[in-house]
C-alpha cells in the first residue's frame, strides 16, 4: 500500500513537472539543478528554491518599517510608486539573476520586459509587468510548493517501505 | 612549470588540472552564488565562495596564490564588479570571469575592456564552466613570457594607448604602467583579435608589458616591410630592419598581421559606401570609405593602437584611395589619429599630413565633400571657440606645408580637428585613426563634409564631422562646430560624407562621452544647420551610446533627421547610412534618445534628455568605441526621434561640456 502510494507520487511528481516544464514555467535550468543533487547534497534543489523564495518575498514586500530593508539602500523594491528608477533596476536584476538561476523562465521573462520598461521610464510598462511578475511569481510559488511536498510525502513513503520490508524480509 | 613559479601555492597537480583549480566566487545573490558553487564543485574545482566584493579583496590580498580564478558577478551593492575586476587584474593578475544576468553589449565590451578573461551569462550552465581552466592556462602560459621581455614593451594593442601613449614602444616601465593603467581608465579599447595570443587580454594587467605601436614604431615598421616588399616581409626581418630595442617577433607578427589584414581591406572595400559603413562597423576601419585609408583606418583598428601613422598610408596604394574616394569623399586622415589626437604630436601629424599629401592627388578625386577628415583625430586639436582654429591646427601640423588641405580645415570651424595632422579633416578628433586625405579642392566643398567620416550625406557632413570628432573633450568644439557647420553644410550637399564614424577611431581613447559628444554635435549640425545651434544635444544621446554606438548613432540620427527634416537633403546618406551601420549593440533606447537628441530639433527635450543621458552615463564608464561596434549596429530609424522637446541645445550643450 504505502509503496503504491509512492509510485503514485512519483508519478504525479513527474507529471506536474512536465506541465511546468511545458508551460515554460520550467526551464532545463532546474534540470540542471536536478542533476547536481546527489548524495552530497540530498535537498540540494529545494535548499536553493527555498532561498530564493525568501530573496524573492523582500522584493514584493511594501516599505513598512525593518522587514523591506534587506540591504538598507532602499526600502521599497517593487512597490507601485516606481519612484526610483534606477533602484529598481539594480532589484529587478538581480531578482532576473536568481529567477534564471532556478530555472523560473516565465519569471524571468517578465523580469526582462520589466527592466526594459522601467529604462524606460514607462511607468504604465512597469505597473503591468509588475503585477505579471507578482502573478508568475506566485504561480510558480504554489507549484513549487505542490511539487515539494509531494516529494517530501514520497520521502516518508518510501522511507516507511523499509520497516515493512524489513519485517517482511524478517518474516521469510 | 610556469604554472608552479607563478602560484605558489598551487596545490593541484599539474597532471590532474583542471582539477582541484581553486575558484573564488563573488557574488551577492545568494541563489546564484550557492548554485555556481555546487555547478563548480561539480566540474572538481575547490570553491570559495563569498557575497561581498570587498571580502573577496581582502581574500586575495592575503593570499593571491591561493586562487586560480576568480568569478565575479556585475552588479554587487558594495563595489561595481568592473572595479572589482579592474583591482584583481592590476593587483593579483589573475584571470577574472565576469557574471551577469543579461548579457548588454556595452555591459560584455565593458567587461572586456576592464581585462576580463570572459563573460558569462546567468544562468551558468555546467558546460560553461567545465572550460573556465582555459584562462588559467592562458594566462600562465603568456605571462611569464610577458615579463620576461623588457619592460619597454608595450602593447599598444588597447588602442587606448594611442593618445595616451603616445610614446613609442620604448617607453619606460613606468610609462607603461601607466599607460596601462590610463589605458584602462580611458578604456574601450577593444583588444585585438589578432593579439591574443601575445598578450593578454585583460588591459588593465599592469605586468604585461605592451607594446604600443606609436605613429614612430608604425613608420618604422612600414618602412621596413616596403623595404622587403610585402610579399616577402617576414616578422623577423621586419624585426632586423626596424631595429627597436624591446620588440620581439611576435610583436611584429601580430602587428605585421594586422597590417595584412588592413591592406586587404583597403583594397576590397573601396568604392562602395556601404563599404564604408561597413568598414567602419568593421573593426578594420573601414569605415574610410573613402578610399584613403581605409585600410588605413583599419588597420589602425585591428591594431589596436590607433596609432597609425600617415605614414603607413603612403604605403597604400593610392588607386584603391581614388576609388574609394569617390563616394565618400574619402578623406581620411590617417594614421595620426589617436596618436595625434590625443597627444597632439606634431610630429606625427606632420608625418601624416605628409603621408596625406602624397595621397591627396589620389584622392582628389572624390567629389563628394565627404570628408573623412579627421575623424580620429579628435584631441590633436584642442578644441577653441574659434571656428578656425583647427584650421590652425592643422597648419601647425601640417609639416608639409600643404595649404590645400588646410583650408578644408577651415572650413571646420571649431572642429577638433581630430585629424591628428591631418590637414583635410576637421574631424573632431576622436581618436580614430581615419585617415582623411582632404583633397584640396574637395575641402572646399567639402567644408560642410569636413566630418571625418564620409558621410554622404551632405547634411552629414557636419554630422559626420561631428562624429568623427567625438572623442574627447572636443566637445565643446563640437557645439562650436555645428555653427560653422551650418553655413559648411550650406556649402554642398556632400552624399558621401563619410560617416566619421567614430568607429575607426576607435582605439580612441577618449571617453565615451566625448565621443558622444562630439557625435552628436555633428549630427546636429548636420541635420540642419538651422536646427542645431548647439551640437551639445547631440552629443549627449551620443554619451549614452558610449561605444562603438557613436557612429551608428550618428548615422541613424543622420537618416533621420535627413529624412524627416530636411526632405531637401540629399538622401544619399540615408542608404549608404542604413546600410553601412552594423547594428550597435547600444540600447535601442539609447539610440532612440541619440536620435531624438539628434534632431535637435526642439530644444525642450534636451534638458531632460541630458539628465537622463547623464544618469545613464554616469553607469557607463568613458569607452572607446570600436569601429567594429560603430558600424556594427544599425537601428531602425526610431520613431521618436523627431521628438521635439530638448528644452534647449545650449543648456544640453552647456550641461555636456561640464560634464566632460
């Protein structure tokens, strides 16, 4: 039972990334990433996701007092006022950075059309990729997440395989 | 091995390297430094990795033979990655990979000005990094033989070296390190292709010694190979003949190959305006359309030191100057472009003008007041309020006594004379080595043309003037130009003005706001004398380009302003500048705003404009445009660019010169 139960979650596992990966939400990028987990480092590819997350949220966050000031040269990355070009520039690229780094092609395409708006100064650019990035951004959020723990949930599943076989084996 | 005398340290063993190559990595995102970390520790390096750039300073500085590499991201809060790579190369001499999330050209030719050994794009693929060991290698293995040779050598392959230097090879250590490191500083030189494998490419690397291929050395070198005749000029004997106390083979070879390939140039590409544009996108300088020196020019730029002398132009042919004369009014001043630009070297100038004055004959021909004059040579000539003084300029260069071609000069107001000793351009001197072979009677017409690069249009003329002259502080010359200018373009519609491209100076050393400047001053004028009172305008869309850009902008804006403005002037221009013009990698919003600026047309803009152009500049450190990059872009016409709200070209102007 539980074993079936694992192979269910591998299978939805990979179907869930295909969609992503069709989508374009994926790119090989986190292939990549894929690969470079190994035994030396187990979690390697949800360690780096969710760093990035937590990069990622102080770039949405509104300048409200000590949570948006991360580096202290600017309090507000991304909010709706766009009041600094310039700054958001700097934010905007290295949030593209991180983005291409994972694997997140649709954030970072978006990222890419924001930049060109804000040098720009197309402020009307700017407020629609900036609600296009918030909406991929929090798309591939969730099903990054779903995919997480799908693979956390096969992790015990297949580690709760062993004392059965175990005690199966025993058994014999 | 080489290898273990330099590092010390080096704790991976010869046999098993790339392994165990001890990597420092830089980088503030987090996501990006632990992902290069884990793709390196993969492809078998040692990694260290940290986020802030002055950490990884002080790592370095206690230990340099700890590290083999060094991978640094662009934008960093503490330190602007350039400098970062600017102070490893000067200090520690070790390879630095440039990283960045988007891969701008004038981000990429930045990186490799400032010595980068590459520059990669985020994401890092594996691939990629599997064969960063490569600039190790390179590295060790050129270095040590660097060192070795006297100190007097030094390249003048960073083209930045042309002005500055301006020393013959023999220069000091000391003066080479300087030059290096002013090298560096004026930057944009774009390291030669055919240099790469004497010397490094990083130009800043204070230990490398250079040779820097003065106007002097190029004479030498020239001589020599008519001596040979230059089917049997081999590098050695060329080495024999010239005598030089500091110069190796290899240095001749790679120079002596570059001079193949500029000759090669010359030859194919006359006649042809797109050649012309072609030219000058081309790294080569072809951009000379005019049949003078393209070659010339190109050779200057494949050079890479800017540097050559007139002299090298009488070398050539004079036919395939005539041929190319035709369309552009190929005039073109070689040779003492940068060298006589930026250094003003009499001397040289003389020496090119009177190279330029056997070649005038030739190059009568060309009808077209293009007028290369000068392009390059844009420091030469300091820049006065004095319309005329580049004419005075160019008597004093002028050894050869050669009146006709100064009166071209004359023509030129202001113009700062970029042409280095060349008599007929007026070219603002940017340190393009474009040679202008004024024909006398063609400066005369040409007056209007007087801009460096043949631009055809007549009414580019001015612009190309302009162009030419970027570089450098002319600027100013530049606004004071376009007044003279108007009343040149008046002159004659001159279809093939050249377009000065500041592209074949583009050893120039001058920063690239100058150039910009300069560019943009002549493409006001140009465009219509009327409109442009002040070149100033112009040029600060041209800052923005910095590179290479200055010429394609220019010639953009040329079109434009052509077409839209001035239905009357000769649209000759327009196709030979569409085509010719390689896409610069600039910004098309840079282009854009060149452009708009460009027109001049209204004033309202500028100010903004400025503002704007100055934040950007102030990202962008003082670049010397490439002929390649000139050319190499060609955007299409933008829309905007008839935009009318430069408050007024003076203050832009005004704003531009304090600037520079």
């Amino acid at each position: 039972m539980l074993g079936w139960g694992v192979d269910r979650l591998r299978a939805d596992m990979s179907r869930l990334l295909a969609i992503l990966f069709h989508q374009g939400v994926l790119d090989e990028q986190f292939l990549q990433l894929q690969q470079l987990q190994d035994e030396s480092s187990p979690n390697f590819v949800s360690e780096v996701v969710n760093i990035y997350f937590h990069e990622s949220e102080k770039l949405f966050t509104k300048s409200q007092g000590p949570t948006c000031k991360t580096d202290g040269y600017c309090d507000c990355r991304l909010d709706r006022e766009f009041s600094d070009y310039k700054k958001m520039g700097i934010h905007l690229n290295q949030f593209m950075g991180s983005s291409s780094s994972i694997g997140a092609n649709r954030v970072r395409n978006v990222c890419v059309a924001f930049r060109a708006a804000s040098e720009q100064n197309n402020r009307a650019g700017c407020l629609r990729a900036l609600e296009l990035l918030e909406h991929e951004y929090c798309y591939l959020k969730n099903k990054l997440h779903e995919l997480f723990q799908m693979e956390q949930q096969r992790v015990l599943a297949a580690g709760a395989r062993y004392p059965l076989q175990q005690q199966q084996q025993q058994q014999h | 091995m080489t290898v273990e005398d330099q590092r010390g340290g080096n704790s991976a063993n010869e046999k098993m390297f790339p392994v165990g190559m001890r990597v420092l990595a830089v980088d503030d995102d987090p996501i990006c430094l632990k992902v290069l970390e884990t793709l390196l520790r993969k492809c078998q390096y040692e990694v260290t990795t940290t986020n802030q750039a002055v950490t990884a300073l002080e790592l370095l500085r206690e230990n340099r033979n700890k590290y083999d590499l060094v991978i640094s991201d662009v934008n960093m809060p503490d330190m602007d990655g350039f400098k970062l790579l600017e102070l490893v190369g000067l200090e520690m001499d070790l390879p630095v990979i440039m990283l960045s999330s988007h891969g701008d050209k004038e981000f990429v030719y930045k990186g490799i000005t400032h010595g980068a050994v590459d520059y990669l794009l985020k994401p890092v693929r594996l691939e990629e990094l599997k064969n960063i060991w490569q600039h190790v290698i390179r590295r060790k293995k050129w270095c040590p033989k660097d060192q070795n040779r006297s100190p007097n050598r030094d390249k003048g392959g960073d083209g930045a070296g042309e002005g500055e230097q301006g020393a013959t090879s023999n220069g000091s250590a000391d003066q080479n390190g300087k030059g290096n490191r002013k090298r560096k500083d004026q930057d944009e030189e774009d390291e030669d292709e055919g240099e790469d494998g004497n010397e490094n490419e990083e130009s800043g690397n204070q230990k490398k010694p250079r040779v820097v291929w003065s106007v002097e050395l190029h004479q030498k070198f020239v001589s020599a190979v008519n001596q040979l005749g230059l089917d049997k000029a081999v590098p050695k004997k060329i080495l024999d003949l010239m005598n030089v106390d500091g110069l190796t083979r290899e240095n001749v070879a790679s120079h002596l190959q570059k001079f193949r390939l500029y000759l090669k140039r010359l030859s194919c590409g006359a006649n042809q305006q797109p050649n012309m544009v072609a030219a000058f996108g081309a790294k080569d300088s072809s951009y000379l359309r005019m049949g003078s020196l393209d070659g010339f020019g190109d050779f200057r730029s494949v050079h890479g030191s800017g540097q050559l002398s007139a002299t090298s132009l009488s070398s050539y042919p004079p036919g395939s100057l005539l041929g190319r004369l035709n369309s552009p009014g190929g005039l073109t001043l070689q040779g003492a472009s940068s060298a006589l630009l930026q250094s003003g070297h009499s001397r040289s100038l003389n020496n090119s003008l009177n190279t330029l004055g056997k070649l005038q004959p030739g190059l009568v021909q060309t009808n077209r007041g293009s007028t290369n004059l000068f392009q390059g040579i844009s420091s030469a000539l300091e820049p006065k309020p004095s319309q005329f003084k580049s004419m005075n300029h160019i008597g004093d260069f002028n050894g050869k006594g050669d009146a006709t071609s100064f009166t071209i000069a004359s023509c030129f107001p202001d113009v700062k004379v970029t042409i280095g000793g060349l008599s007929n351009t007026i070219s603002s001197a940017t340190n393009n080595p474009q040679m202008l072979h004024v024909n006398p009677q063609q400066i005369q017409t040409r007056r209007s043309l007087a801009t460096q690069s043949s631009l055809s249009m007549p009414s580019l003329n001015q612009e190309s003037f302009d162009v030419g002259v970027r570089g450098s502080s002319n600027f100013l010359d530049h606004s004071r130009c376009d007044n003279n200018w108007q009343g040149a373009v008046q002159l004659s519609t001159f279809p093939s003005n050249s377009l000065p491209l500041g592209e074949p100076f583009r050893h120039d050393p001058l920063p690239t706001s100058t150039r910009r400047d300069n560019i943009s001053s002549t493409t006001s004028h140009i465009v219509n004398p009327l409109d442009f009172s002040s070149s100033g305008s112009l040029t600060v869309p041209l800052d923005m380009q910095g590179q290479a850009d200055l010429v394609g902008n220019i010639f953009h804006n040329t079109n434009y302003t052509s077409k839209n403005r001035w239905g009357e002037s000769s649209q000759n221009y327009n196709p030979c500048l569409n085509g010719q013009f390689g896409s610069m990698s600039q910004s098309m919003e840079q282009r854009k705003r060149f452009d708009a600026s460009v027109l001049g047309q209204s004033n309202s803009g500028t100010q903004s404009m400025f503002q704007h152009l100055e934040a950007e500049n102030s990202a962008l450190d003082p670049k010397m445009m490439s002929n390649e990059e000139f050319l190499l872009e060609q955007t299409k016409p933008p829309n905007g660019f008839v935009q009318n709200n430069y408050d007024s070209l003076d203050d832009m102007v005004n704003a531009m010169i304090k600037r520079v």
